[in-house]
C-alpha cells in the first residue's frame, strides 16, 4: 500500500503527469460543479421540499461523475499510454514490458483516472453541502443560492488556479470561469423544465 | 559475474528517462565510482547515448540489468577494461 502511495506521488512529480492530471480535474470539476448547479436550480423549481432529497440527488451525481472520471481516462490513458510505448518500441525494436518506463506510465494513469475522478466530486458535493442545513439554518431558496454561490466560488478558484499556471490576470480568469455557473443558473431559469 | 574497471557502452534510449536519471541510476549501484553519459544523437523516439562507467569492480551484469529496467538496449561495448589495474588503450602505426 505505501509503496503504491510512493509510485503514485513518484509519478506526481513528472511534469507531463501534472499537466495531463490538471486538465482532467479541472474539466471535470468544472462538469461537476455545472451539474450541480443544473441539479440544485433544477429540484429548486421543481419544488422538491427537503434539502435531504437534494442532496441525495447530488451524491448520485457525484457517484456518477467521479467513476465516469476515473473509469473513461484509465480507458484513455491506457490506449494513449500503449500506443507511446508501441512508438518508442518499434524505434528501439525492442520489447519495453516490466521496464520502469512501462511501470511509470502506470503510475501516471492512475494518478490521471484518480484525479480526473476527484474533480467531479469536489465539483459536486461541496455546492451540495448548503442543503444539509436546509430545515434548521436555511430555507430552501436561501439554500439553492448558497449552492449555486459554493459552485461559482469553485469555479472561479479553478480559474484563478488556471492564471496562475498561465501568468494571466487571475481575476478575469476566475471571473470567466465563474460566470459559466451563473449562466447555467440562469438558463435553468428561463429554459422550460 | 564478470567485473571490470570500465565500461563504454553505445547506448539506445527512449527520451524519458533522462540522460540524468540514466547517470544517477547507474552511479548508485555497488563498485560504480563515477558515470558519464554523452548524447551521441537524438531521434524522434530515441536517443543514442555514450556511457562510460568506471568502478572497482563493476558488476558488468547488474549494469546491464539497470539500463535494461530503464528502457535502454546496450547496442555495442565499446571498451572494457578488467584486471588488477586500468590498462589504456596502446597507439599502433594503423592509428
């Protein structure tokens, strides 16, 4: 277990494995995070009562977002991390199996699928957390837009973690990114259903 | 298990891991005292490296199975140097 804990953290310190880690969960903290405003603004007017219900509904998002994130990049990196080796394998004309490279592009799926599956969940369940208070603390509408607030906060981190990576103004990247959450609110609104 | 004092080996490696990790790894292991590795050429996939490795004694084997793990395949040796001490290379008239 802790030897598998230290290729996993070995193979974190590559930076193409930081790259490809990063896209991943961004991308799908940001699906999470849309999903769960589309969710929460959804059951909002659709009129489910108890925050309990919603956040049940999130967590089945979540479940299902985390393990599509997990499930399609160990699919993908898996194709992409044979057919590299296949390339370096046919210009050396040698077999690369049980090699450390083979075992560190190993190490970088797992960290890939682990983190793209991480994005997700955070994506989704920390905007879910206000429905918790829903009953005691919380009315449900207060709730849904501190939900909604928790999904464009995360966003706009992601956008801020992404300018700082990228030397831009990590305000309007936070602010671009954040906006994605109130558009998806607002059309929530106004789209029928 | 066959030793010797120095080793030049022609080397073909992928691009990762690097000419440094190669060095490090090879430099750790038991009788190594010192590694130097050249980049000959790179390709598009591949690398041809030089690597000369000196120690008292090397582990020809052990050398071998470390470069293996790392990927690369040992194209040619091209000097080894065994005994009590480090014999070089003699001039002759064809040089």
């Amino acid at each position: 277990m802790r030897s598998h804990l230290r290729r996993l953290l070995r193979a974190l310190e590559h930076e193409d494995v930081q790259s490809i880690s990063r896209r991943y969960f961004i991308s799908n903290g940001f699906d999470g995070a849309l999903t769960s405003v589309g969710v929460t603004v959804g059951a909002y007017l659709t009129g489910i009562a108890d925050g309990l219900t919603v956040f049940s509904i999130g967590i089945g998002a979540a479940i299902g977002l985390g393990t599509s994130g997990v499930w399609s990049v160990w699919e993908i990196e898996r194709a992409e991390k044979r057919a590299e080796l296949a390339r370096v394998e046919d210009a050396m004309l040698t077999d690369l199996d049980g090699t450390r490279i083979q075992r560190q592009q190993t190490g970088a799926r797992q960290v890939n699928a682990l983190m793209s599956g991480i994005g997700p969940i955070i994506g989704v369940i920390l905007p879910m957390i206000p429905f918790l208070a829903e009953g005691s603390l919380l009315s449900m509408r207060a709730a849904t837009m501190l939900s909604v607030g928790v999904a464009v906060a995360i966003l706009f981190v992601f956008g801020v973690y992404l300018a700082t990576i990228s030397e831009q103004r990590w305000f309007v990247a936070g602010a671009r990114m954040g906006l994605a959450g109130l558009l998806v609110a607002v059309l929530n609104l106004l789209l029928p259903g | 298990m066959v030793t010797a004092r120095r080793l030049v080996l022609d080397l073909l490696k992928p691009h990762e891991p690097d000419v440094v990790t190669f060095a490090d790894a090879v430099a750790g292991l038991d009788g190594v005292d010192g590694v130097n590795v050249v980049l000959v050429e790179t390709d598009k996939e591949v690398q041809t490296v030089k690597m000369t490795v000196e120690g008292d004694p090397i582990r020809v084997d052990t050398v071998y199975e470390t470069l293996e793990d790392l990927g690369a395949a040992v194209h040619s040796i091209d000097e080894a140097v065994c005994g009590e001490r480090v014999v070089e290379q003699s001039d002759t008239p064809q040089d």
